[in-house]
C-alpha cells in the first residue's frame, strides 16, 4: 500500500515541528526517517498514522484520502518506542488484543483468535512465552510482542518509532535483520523512525533525512552516504571533515590552501569531505597541510588526527602506510570533496 | 541499571549518628507515637468498655445511635462513588488531554484541602440555605438542601474530592498516553480503551483514593456539622453523634459510638498497608 503525504505541517504553540512536507512510499518500500532529535520525524510518523492531526495538507494510503480518518479506523500497524504493551495482560492477551476489541460481528471465533496468536508467536519466535507477563521479558522479547500486537490485525502498512532506541548492540542487529525479513515476506509498506544513521543505512529502501521539520534529502542509502545534497546530510550522516570557507569562481579558500570548490556558487561556504577521501600529497594547490596530534592503526590503514590552522576541530584522515609520528607536518589531497553555500 | 547500595563500614558511614542519639531520636519518635496516638485509641476502647460489654452493645443499640450509623454509611455510599468518577474524570483530562485552564482545574481540585471544612459547609448555607442564593427557588418547590441529607451528601462530596484525584493524577502522569495510542491504533474504542486499558493500569492507585476518600467521607465532622442541623434520627452522622452523647456527659455511649470510627481507621489503616503493599510489587514489575 502506497503512503503519500502532501503540504503536511505542524506546529505546537510557537514551536515548529513540521514544515509543509511532500513525501511518497512506493507500496512494499522500507522508508527510515533519520534525523536528530526535535527533527520533527517522530511528529511526521504520529501524523501518518493519524495518532496526531496534521495542521495542514493531506495523507493518502493508495491515493485514497485519510486525513480525516482517526486511527483507529486506519488499520496500520504502529510499534512504540517503549513497546506499550499491556502489562496486566499475558503475551497472548496483548496480541490477541485488536481482535477481541473488535465489534461483536466482525470479531473472530474464540478459537480463531488463538490459531492467529499461535501463528503470530511463532512467526516472531516466542512460541512458548504466550502466557508469560511483559514484566517477564527481555527487551528484544517485548518488541517482538509488540510487533506481533501491530501485526494481529493484519495491517498493510506498518509504522515504527525508534524500534531498536531502547536494546542493546547485539540484539538491536539481530532484529534489525529480521524485522527486514519480516517487511519482505509480508507485503508490507513500512515506515521507521530512527537517530541511528547505520540502522536507517543498512536496513531501509530508501532514506528521508530530516532537519528542523524539513526533508533535507530522499534517496537511497548508498546515494545518502555518497551524494548527501546538503551541508546538514554531509555533517549528519558517516564521518566527515568541515572547513569554513570562501568561494571565488570555482575555487573554495580556507587560509592559504585553495581547493576546487566544483560548481559551488561564490561566496562563504562549507566544504566537507570524508576521513577516507584524502591521499597523501606534496603540496600545491588543491592540497592541505596539517600537524599529526594523533595517530591509531585501523584495520589496514591509520587514523589520522591533524590540527590545522584555523579550525577548531582536528581533522580526521584515513591514511595509508606507516602511521605518521606525533607533531610530524603532513599534507594530503581530498579526493572527493563537496562545498555547500554556508546558509548562515 | 543501579546496582543497590551494599552496606559500608559504620567507620565510613558519613551520616551514621553515634548510638546514643540514634536511640534518642527513635526512642522520641516512639515516645511521641504512643501520647498521641497509641494512648488515646487506648482510651477510647476502654472508656467504651468501661461499664462491660454489655452497655457498649446497648449504646450501639439505641435507635439514634443505629440511624447514625445508616446516615454515614449512606453517605458514604453516595460520595464515595461520584468521588471515584468524578477523580478518574479529571486525572483523566489533566494527565491525557492539552486544553486551556488545565493549571486552574489542578488548583482547583487542591481547594477543598487547603479550605477548612467549615467554611465549606458554610458554602452550602450560603447557596441553599434559607436565606442563600436559592433558598426561596428551594423553598417554592419543597425541596429542602441544607438541614437534610442532601446538604450532608454535597458537603461530603466537596471534602473528599480530592482523594481520588490527587492519587491518580502523578500515576497517570508518569504512564503516559502510550498504552491509550496503542489501544486506540489496534482499533479499540475510547470506551474499551478506558475499561480494558486504562482502569487495570491505575486500579491499585484507584482503590488506595478510593479508601482514603471512605476513611474522611464516614469521618469529616466540620462541614457536615455545618449543613446538618444535628436532628437526631435524621441527620446525624456518626461524628456528630460522638459529639451529641459527649456534650450529655454519656460518655460509655460516645465512646462506644467513638470505637467504631476508630475500628474503620484501624481497617483502612491495614487495608491501605496492604495497597501499598501491592503497589510496590507492581512499581518492580517495570
């Protein structure tokens, strides 16, 4: 099922959460919402599923227009961030729930109800904890409850806020893989929302970064990582270096260096460039030279911290060969480089 | 995670007391306990059975001494309940929905604790009384406010209210609405919501106000004082009957009537123990 959002925004008192938001998900497409916290990415999600009103514009599920309909007439799954499950319940009380609140004519058979909670916990590999308390559960047990309530009614699209925030490293990969699966095998449109730039790179379809209530970039995550389209993306998303500098007909200026600033237009602007996107150079133009503060191995490489005059920050370079000796001068050519107009 | 505090040296203890101020500090604690508290439950058990158990039972027997004690359950049958609804309602709007004058609902709701009871049954006289606001209106049709059980129900009402509420308030407050969101998105209606989701979530909270508003609803002795008119056989409380048969000098009857609102402290103590007990077990859960 296709999600579209038109000219969606929000604001709470003076506070801006969502500027007008254009937005689409193919059908069967896994979306992340990445951003930092008050991005407004949770607000746009709340908003999809219709747990929050929309200040303006419109949502369509298949080009059909729900921006009136209340949640619960919405029929998307939606998993908290904190799971929200019923703690008086058992397990299989919690995922049997959206069906036995269902009217009395639409409602399942008692004996159908426990088929459908048999085959959600199986699908989400709790066979045997189905009469177990939330209370009684490990992190990882409860989202997985959590996903099989969503999933009880059968719904084809399926939103999540921050599913993983709350679990540690090692279980947040495993589900991450299987939560994939998951969205594969069942047809589903979903939607997560996430800070964590690695989960939204490796396990969505496509990217939104978000910012200050606005979409700073939709694309895949390999296009995210290489061609982030603005300064924020750059900074926000993987390991990047960031000079201030001053564009003059192609050329960006930092200090005495001059590097090639592309089709950037003149004026001040941020030039970013990964720590593996450098070589080493002897010097001249496009190249710059800073002093070594710091220098570890890496996996087939060394990782260079550099100061260089005039920024705050050491520069951080992945550089090949022997691991240059503290306080040492080095020069090095980025490689690949982007220079954004600085907006402020 | 915390991990617990695991006990230190005495030597290292930086707020242990030497031991003779810790045992006179408990031994001042306990000695204050046992003059006001303990002794005069004491008394009053005993003054009631000061003349056997015999005159306690016909004390308890006497007619007015019966309809006192129909009057205070009956009222307490009555305010305890629209207490309960009306407490849930409002912790409900505060801790759930955004709205204007939500600071002002809350004051409000702290008024009948920080006004004195007999100011609060003077509020009634003023509003229903003969010469009040409606007195003639009241008058005209025969209805009668003040003086009857009607104006001992509302003044009971107004200084229990904020039992239920106030103990539901920071619970609810500290759940939040996301066990409500997530009912409501697997297609709960708001009624389902409230009986299945949100009333087993604060039910140990609900019976805890729901004690405490019993305990003051049989107990409170100002305003119902106030709005009563003291006619015996019909609009004396408990309370005010203590008061009645202690102002003739029959004391065994005043302390005998006394003994039962002690003995319904004594429970709701236990009870409340109990809650709290059960409280604490579900605070670990999560």
């Amino acid at each position: 099922m296709g999600i579209t959002v038109e000219g969606v925004s929000k604001s709470f008192g003076s506070f801006t959460a969502l500027q007008p938001i254009e937005l689409e998900a193919r059908p069967g497409e896994f979306l992340a919402l990445l951003g930092p916290s008050g991005s407004g990415k949770t607000t746009l999600l709340r908003i999809i599923a219709g747990l929050e009103q929309a200040d303006t514009g419109r949502v369509l599920f298949d080009g059909e227009d729900v921006t009136g309909r209340p949640v619960t007439q919405r029929g998307v799954g939606f998993v908290f961030q904190h799971y929200a499950l019923f703690k008086h319940m058992t397990v299989a009380d919690n995922i049997a729930f959206g069906l036995t609140v269902r009217p009395r004519r639409l409602r399942p058979a008692k004996a159908e109800i426990e088929r459908r909670v048999a085959e959600l916990l199986e699908l989400v590999q709790l066979k045997d904890l189905g009469r177990r308390y939330p209370a009684q559960l490990s992190g990882g047990q409860r989202q997985r409850v959590a996903l099989a309530r969503a999933l009880a009614v059968e719904p084809r699209i399926l939103l999540l806020d921050e599913p993983f925030g709350a679990l540690d490293a090692k279980v947040r990969k495993e589900l991450r893989r299987w939560l994939r699966e998951l969205h594969d095998r069942m047809g589903l449109t979903s939607i997560f929302v996430t800070h964590d730039q690695e989960e939204a790179l490796e396990l969505a379809d496509r990217v939104v970064v978000m910012d200050h209530g606005r979409i700073e970039q939709v694309a895949v995550p390999d296009a995210v990582y290489r061609a982030p389209a603005s300064a924020f993306v750059f900074d926000f998303v993987g390991e990047s270096n960031r000079l201030p500098v001053t564009v003059e007909r192609g050329r960006a200026r930092f200090g005495s260096a001059l590097l090639d600033a592309g089709d950037a237009a003149d004026g001040p602007g941020l030039l970013f460039f990964r720590p593996h996107d450098v070589e080493p150079a002897l010097g001249g133009e496009g190249t710059l030279s800073a002093t070594v503060t710091l220098a570890r191995p890496r996996a087939g490489m060394t990782r260079v911290e550099a100061a260089l005059d005039g920024l705050d920050a050491p520069l951080e370079l992945d550089l090949p060969g022997e691991p240059p000796a503290v306080g040492e001068r080095i020069t090095v050519r980025p490689t690949r480089l982007q220079v954004f107009p600085d907006r402020r | 995670m915390i991990e617990e505090a695991k006990p230190v040296p005495h030597s290292a203890d930086a707020t242990s007391e030497p031991a003779w101020a810790r045992r006179l500090l408990i031994g001042a604690a306990l000695g204050f306990l046992l003059i006001f508290l303990a002794l005069p439950l004491l008394a009053v058990f005993s003054e009631a059975f000061r003349r056997g158990a015999a005159a306690f039972a016909e004390a308890l027997a006497e007619p007015d001494a019966r309809a006192a004690m129909r009057l205070t359950l009956m009222v307490a049958a009555i305010s305890v309940p629209l207490n309960c609804v009306f407490g849930v309602a409002a912790a409900w709007a505060i801790t759930k929905f955004d709205f204007r004058g939500k600071g002002l609902l809350v004051t409000l709701i702290d008024l009948p604790f920080s006004v004195s009871p007999v100011v609060a049954g003077l509020i009634y006289i003023l509003i229903f009384g003969a010469n009040g606001w409606f007195g003639p209106f009241l008058r005209d049709h025969g209805i009668q406010i003040v003086f009857a059980v009607p104006g001992i129900v509302l003044a009971t009402v107004f200084v229990t209210f904020p039992f239920v509420a106030r103990e539901l308030i920071p619970l609810m407050a500290e759940q939040g609405r996301d066990d409500e969101e997530a009912a409501r998105s697997l297609g709960a209606s708001g009624f389902s919501t409230f009986f299945r989701v949100t009333l087993p979530n604060i039910r140990w909270g609900l019976l805890y106000g729901v004690l405490l508003c019993n305990a003051r609803a049989m107990g409170e002795f100002g305003a119902v004082s106030v709005v009563s008119g003291h006619i015996r056989g019909e609009t004396n409380t408990l309370p005010l009957h203590v008061e009645i048969l202690y102002n003739e000098y029959n004391f065994v009857a005043a302390f005998a009537t006394a003994s039962l609102l002690a003995g319904l402290a004594l429970v709701t103590l236990v009870l409340k123990s109990v809650l709290e007990w059960r409280y604490d077990l579900r605070g670990q859960g999560h």
